[in-house]
C-alpha cells in the first residue's frame, strides 16, 4: 500500500497492483471469435462476451471505426499543450495522484493516464519501460483515445457509459490493441456532477492486474477529492472578489459566474429583478445552477463578444470581470434595478440599500406574550423619532428584525437600510468601514479611495450591531459624528456632513462595560436616550408554540418539503428548555427537523440531546473532559454537514449562520469538500463519490 497521503487529503492510499488476469485470458480465444463473427457480419445477437463490450462494438461498427487500426490518432503538439491549459486544474489535482502512481507502477509493466473529456490523454506515468512500448499505440500524451477514434477500449468505453470499464486484450474493437489491456475511471466535476476526465490504468494483456479497476477507481476519487477543495477555496475567493465589487454596483442586482459559468451568488435584489423580467420563466438560482437563460434577458443590440464570456448576448455593460491573480476567473453580471437610476448619497454615490419591505414591518415579529407585546409597543412609539436608539438582548433574539421595523416606521423609511457588525473586522480596519479612507491613506488602500458606512447610510438607517465591540480609541469619533453630524474619512482632513439615523445593537450590559472602563459613558448616554431589550425566549410565556407554527410553515416552503408534525410530548420539551440560543436556536430546530424528518412525526428521540435532558451518550461528567468551544463548534459543523449528505444551503440554515461564514468555517477547521459532498478531512474515504 502506499504511505503518502492521498490527493484529496484524506490520507487514503491506492492500493499496490495485484497479481495477473487469468479468468479472462482463459476465455480470451471464445471473444476472439465472437468478434471475428461480428465484424464478419456473421453473427450479431448472443455473443459471448461481456454487455458493455457488445454495446462498444455496435456503437463502432455503427461509427465506421476501422477494425484494422493499430493505434489511436495524435493531436498536434500545439493542441495538446493548449489543452493542457484548458485542464490545468484537473491537471493540478492530479498531479499528487500522478507522483504516487510513478512510483507504485515501477516495475509492474502498467501506466497510469489522465485524460480530458474527450478521451485526449494529458499526461502518462508509470513503468518507464511499457511507457515506451505505450507509444506504439500512441498511449501517451496526445492520443485521442475515444470510441470514435480507436474503437472499444478502456478509456473511450468508460466516457461513452459514464462508469467505470475494464476492457482486457481481445475485447478491443481495434484488431492492433488487442494486446493490451485497460481500465478507465471518469473524473466528475465536484459541483454538477459533469464527467470532465478519465485516469486510465493500462499494460500488456499478459501481466494485467486484477486490481486495476479499482485502483482506477480509488485513483480516480482522489482526484476528485483535490479537485473539489481546490473548486471550493476558488469560489471562496471568488466570493470575496464579488463582496469586493459590491459596494460599487449598489443599488442593482448582482450575481457571481464561475469560470464555468456556475452560480456562486445571487443578491435578493437581482433574484427579485430577474423574477420582475421572466416571470415563470425564471432559471434555477440555486448554487452550482448554469443560467443560459439570461443569455436572452438583455434585449440589448451591443451583445458581449461570444466566447469572452458565457453570459454571451448580454448587454456588455452588465458583464464584468472577476479576477484572480491577474487573470479571469469569473463573471459579475450587473442587472439594473429599473429604467429609474439608483438612489444616491449627497455626493452622488450610488448607496446600497439592504432595506426589504416584505421585513421592514413589526409585523414580521412572531409573539403574543406580555413581555413581547410590550417591546413592540415602545418600538412603534420610537420609530418615528429621529433619535438614536440601543436595541439590547442575548445572541438570537431577533434584534436585527426590531431594527428593520424601526426603519420602516422612520422618517427615513425611503432611504437606505445599511447594516454593520463591529465585531466582524478586525481593529485596525473598523475606522475605515465606518469612516471611510481617501486615496493613500494607508498600504493596501483602494486607490480611489472608499467611502464608509455612515456615508452609505447617509439619507437612511445605520444599524451597528456589535456595538460593545467598538474599541475605546474609536469611540470618541463615533460620538462626534452623533452629535455633531460631521466626520473625517481616514487621512483626510475635509469634513463630511452626513444624516443617518442609527439604531446600535448588543448582546452585552453596556451598563457594566461602563462600570469596567471597556465603554465611554458619554457615548453610552447618547446611545441610549432612548433604549429597548429585546426578551430572550424563555420570558416569552406561550410563543415557542407561535414560533414552531411559524418556521414549520416558513421554512417547509422554502426547501419544499412537508411541514413537521411535532408530538405531545416533543412540545412540552420545547416548552420547558431554557433556549439558551433563543429564537434562532428555535428556527434553526425547526429547520433541522424539517430537512430530516421527511414530514413525519417529530418524537422525543428525535431531538438532540440537550433538549431531552440527556447526557451525552459517550461520555460521562467523569469520564470526559469538558470541549472548548473551538472543539464544540467544529463537531456541530461536521455532524450537520454529515447530516444534510454535503449540501451547503441546509448545512448553513440549520447552524444559523451564512453560507460564506460556513465556508470560513470550513476553511478554518479543515473540513473539506469529498465526492461532492463535504466532511472533515478524518472522515474521508468513509463514502464514495456522490454529486454536490
């Protein structure tokens, strides 16, 4: 067996070849005459051999493939390196498996080939000497191996089935291979399941392994494992390009392309504008989903040139670049938000506004009880003041949706909506994303400079969640743009004037950050002329039943799937939990139970343990160490990726978080991508390959 870890990182290793074939050399004369009567003509139906082999041959003699070709055809040797560049990463995730592959096939009398889709081989490894006698045949770099081209072979039959094939010596369509024998295992594409290569294990039909299919096949997983983690660090970064970009096409719709023009992102405001233009016509807009149809939407004579971009026949100004490194590696589609231009700040620039009406509505709220019932009631009294107001209470209470109401109720309900988390940049960037910089102002500054949040915000509602976070020495700043309406850009000196309505959010007692000197007190003051705090659920006497009501319904449509039918008895367990989450915990439950339960009747087993009042089933207080969050954190994260079989939105809504956290999160913990579906790096080889 080898000892180096495998191409996908899962420490897995292919197995060493085994001994020679002898059950299929036994019968080899019988196929040898089964093929003379079928290219003779003298015998079609019933013939000794295997099904996938008949089929071949049909398919050849239906294709005029010349029985009496002794070797495959060559693409020329510029074609060949510029298909090396088409399948660079295919190539590249390759290539680990390729090193382990030359050394375990030394002396073995077999090689190892990749090819591209079409059967053209890329790149040849293996026993130096078969590797020459290979080139007889033209298996090697080059060869254009297809069923069109050589007939019936391990490398053309498996791309012309979709599986993986073994064809041994007189199997062969070709009468000049038959002394050869081969395995051939496709290469998947890790996102839509696409065959987008083929690792071929081939040598003379006399010292073949019997282990060459599924060394193929191991082989061939490998390389689908490194291509699935280098597609997903790719669309991570492609990710933030496109976050990048944001700020400068606010206003309008955005959507991101791979290089294989893939959906990566659709914002709400292009979902919302392509439903305005197609109507039932509307494209698939989830993940990985290829969106031809907007090929046709722009309705614009000055078309973007076919073959820059996938998004061919687009209004060239809707298409932009994503770049990686200097090269093109994806697409922004801009959509414009209606024949009206964007709404702008003061100085003209364009303004993201991340209002929504369908939750700018305390409406949107779910609770009867007392307690909720009296938040709401100050929070419409307040809205219409134009003073800022700090929204306290525990992670998962739904303060964000306290804040979307209080906007929508404002004097600056028609301006934007800009929301911040303190706690999600790190120190030394705060200034700039809420301030501001000017061209120069630090290294690695924009050269255009940028404008921050307060600016974006100007005319509407800045919503800082966070705000405990804020440190000491920006304090002061955030203090001075309250009461006096002016700020500095860093770097600059030039005052800016600006109105915004600000609404601060926190799960801390900024009373007691305060008290410890972690808070200024004047700022806190200002802060909270005006204060609410938000109840945590287990205040919320009779809402959890309200709430399950309303995510079972919500969220059933949303992936539709049958609403969950709770029992008696799992209801009094959700009544009497404390919901240290709150009402995320609640939604995030509901969500889980939904994905999981297939419509039936959720019972107490069904929960997860801390519900139930269980311990954990493995351990107990004595016998285990107490888990560090880190550790905690990264075993949720694995067992709901287990749980939902790699599916990313699900994945992402039952832990409460967004897609692109989960993918920081992956990237932090080491949980990869596998087959199509992600697992953490210990887990690999436990499944086989499965579509994303």
């Amino acid at each position: 067996m080898l000892t180096k870890a495998s191409a996908g990182g899962s420490g897995r290793s292919i197995p060493s070849p085994g001994p020679a074939i002898h059950g299929l050399a036994d019968g080899e004369s019988a196929i040898m005459k089964a093929w003379e009567d079928f290219v003779s003509g003298s015998r079609r139906d019933g013939l000794p051999v295997r099904d996938v082999v008949a089929r071949s041959w049909s398919r050849c003699q239906g294709l005029l493939v010349d029985v009496r070709r002794s070797s495959a055809p060559v693409v020329a040797a510029d074609r060949i390196e510029a298909l090396r560049r088409d399948n660079r990463e295919l190539l590249r995730a390759a290539a680990p498996t390729l090193a382990e592959a030359a050394t375990l096939l030394a002396g073995t009398r077999t090689v190892m080939l990749i090819t591209d889709a079409s059967g053209v081989v890329l790149d040849a490894v293996g026993d130096q000497g078969t590797l020459a006698a290979a080139q007889d045949i033209s298996l090697g770099r080059g060869g254009r191996w297809s069923e069109t081209c050589a007939g019936t072979n391990g490398i053309g039959t498996a791309l012309a089935s979709r599986q993986p094939v073994l064809v041994h010596a007189a199997e062969h369509y070709c009468e000049g291979i038959k002394g050869w024998s081969c395995a051939g295992a496709p290469i998947h594409d890790p996102i839509d399941g696409s065959v987008i290569g083929l690792l071929d294990i081939s040598g003379l039909k006399h010292c073949f392994s019997t282990q060459a299919l599924a060394l193929a096949v191991v082989a061939a997983r490998q390389v689908e494992w490194a291509l699935a983690r280098q597609t997903e660090a790719e669309h991570m970064r492609l990710l933030e390009a496109c976050l990048e970009d944001s700020q400068r096409y606010a206003g309008e719709g955005l959507i991101a392309l791979d290089a294989k023009d893939r959906l990566l992102y659709v914002s709400r405001k292009a979902a919302q504008l392509l439903k305005s233009r197609l109507g039932p016509d509307l494209p698939d807009l989830n993940r990985g989903a290829r969106l031809p149809i907007l090929q046709e939407i722009g309705g614009d004579p000055r078309a973007h040139p076919a073959g820059e971009s996938g998004a061919a026949r687009l209004p060239a100004e809707w298409v932009k670049p994503l770049m990686l490194d200097g090269e093109r590696r994806g697409t922004l589609l801009v959509i414009p938000g209606s024949a009206q231009p964007p709404r702008t700040a003061a100085r003209g620039r364009p303004v993201p506004d991340e209002a929504d009406s369908a939750r700018s509505s305390f409406d949107c709220i779910v609770g009867g009880s007392a307690s909720m019932t009296t938040v709401i009631g100050q929070a419409e009294r307040l809205a219409p003041l134009h003073v800022p107001i700090l929204i306290e209470g525990e992670t998962g209470v739904g303060k964000e949706l306290f804040a979307r109401a209080i906007h929508g109720h404002s004097a600056v309900a028609g301006g934007p909506f800009v929301p911040f988390n303190c706690g999600a940049v790190s120190r030394e960037m705060l200034a700039s994303e809420l301030f501001g910089y000017v061209r120069g102002a630090f290294t690695g500054a924009s050269s255009e400079g940028r404008i921050g949040r307060f600016e974006l915000a100007d005319g509407g509602t800045l919503c800082l969640d966070e705000i405990g976070e804020l440190p000491l020495d920006l304090q002061p700043y955030l203090l001075r743009v309250l009461e006096e309406g002016v700020l500095y850009r860093v770097g600059d000196n030039t005052p800016r004037r600006v109105t915004v309505r600000l609404l601060a959010m926190t799960n801390r007692t900024l009373r007691e950050e305060v008290a410890a000197g972690r808070f200024r007190r004047d700022l806190y003051h200002r802060l909270s002329v005006t204060a609410l705090r938000v109840p945590p659920l287990r205040e919320r006497h009779g809402d959890v039943d309200r709430l399950v009501s309303h995510f079972n319904t919500l969220l059933a449509q949303r992936h539709g799937r049958p609403p969950a039918r709770f029992s008696a008895g799992v209801m009094d367990l959700l009544n009497r939990y404390d919901w240290p989450g709150n009402v995320r915990e609640l939604k995030n439950l509901v969500e889980r139970v939904i994905l999981l339960s297939a419509g039936g009747t959720v019972e107490p087993a069904d929960l997860p343990d801390e519900l139930r009042g269980d311990p954990p089933a493995a351990c107990t207080a004595s016998a285990c160490p107490p888990l560090s969050l880190t550790i905690t954190e990264q075993r949720t994260i694995e067992e709901v990726i287990m749980a939902t079989q790699g599916n990313l939105s699900d994945a992402a809504a039952i832990l409460g978080i967004s897609r692109s956290t989960l993918y920081r999160k992956l990237s932090q913990y080491g949980i990869r991508r596998a087959g199509g579906a992600l697992r953490p790096d210990r887990l690999l080889g436990t499944q086989g390959h499965g579509r994303a």
